[in-house]
C-alpha cells in the first residue's frame, strides 16, 4: 500500500486551491507543475508538496518561521519514509506510538500552527485510523485527538467521512 499517492496529492491540491490543469502526470505519478521551467521537473513526493505550497495562496502553510519550515520539511520526509508503506498492522502501530509520543507535547506536528505537514499526514493516515477500534483509537490518545482536531476542517476533509472518536461507550 502506498499512501503517498496521486490521490494524497490530488486532495492536497484542491486543499491549497490550485487548479490540476498545472499538473502533469506520468505513470500515475505527478512529475510537473506547469508553472515550472521544463527543465526544472518536480519528481519526488516531499519536493512536490513543497513547490505545491510555493504555487498556493497559502505560502505559510510550509511554516512562518525557518525553525517551523525546516520541522515541517522534515515530517514530509518522515510521512514518506515512514508511513508511506504502512501496509501491515505492526508497521501501523509503530508509527501511531512514534506520532503518539510527538504529539503528547505538540497540538501539531511542528508546534502550535497546522501546517502542511498536518494536512499529508491526515490524508495517509486516514485509511489507518478508520479501521482502528475504538480501544486502539484509545491507545493512541494523543494522535486521535490531533487527528479528531484536524478532521473538523470541512475543507481539508472533502468528501471523507468524520471518524469517530466517541470513547463513552468504553466505560458503559
């Protein structure tokens, strides 16, 4: 499974407002951003979603300050080399308790603002969180509240369902 994908980068696309006629596909990747010289191809993942965010409205999403771009930057990588191929279930949940310790200190993956960061993750880790109990969703407190938080955007969900988080039913 692979969830750095052209769906990840097609939502992440209408999130920032950028039309897809910009972008040019290649064997079911994104390569270019048609803005861009010819010469100057976007190949990988991270890169793409940062010259996105070059081309978006919102240029801040990558981070206000250099401290926050270069934490932000590095959660790209992170999302691509760690939960891109979170294909089985130990794999998953290394990577929730990994986040769930990040986030026990963070309301967002690089401090108090949501960045783009936030809005990859989401979209990679949907899938995963919608088929965790709610015992396991319990288990990983702090990313189900991160992940409960950031779902409220309309605007950033689209057309995917709200997950629930309800842990009432657990006591009862």
């Amino acid at each position: 499974m692979v969830l750095c994908n052209v769906d990840c980068v097609e939502r992440v696309i209408k999130y920032l407002d950028i039309p897809s006629e910009k972008l040019r596909l290649c064997e079911d990747n994104i390569t270019n951003i048609s803005n861009l010289k010819p010469d100057e191809p976007v190949m990988y993942f991270s890169t793409l979603i940062q010259a996105l965010v070059k081309y978006s409205k919102y240029p801040n999403i990558l981070g206000i300050d250099k401290e926050t771009q270069a934490l932000t930057r590095q959660w790209l990588e992170y999302i691509v080399i760690c939960i891109n191929y979170a294909d089985s279930s130990a794999h998953a949940k290394r990577v929730l308790k990994e986040l769930n310790a990040v986030l026990s200190n963070n309301t967002y993956l690089s401090g108090t603002k949501q960045t783009i960061a936030d809005i990859v993750l989401y979209y990679t880790l949907y899938k995963i969180m919608s088929e965790l109990s709610h015992q396991e969703k319990a288990q990983y407190v702090h990313v189900s509240r991160w992940f409960d938080n950031i779902q409220q955007d309309e605007k950033l969900r689209q057309a995917l369902d709200l997950i629930s988080f309800n842990l009432v039913h657990l006591f009862l």
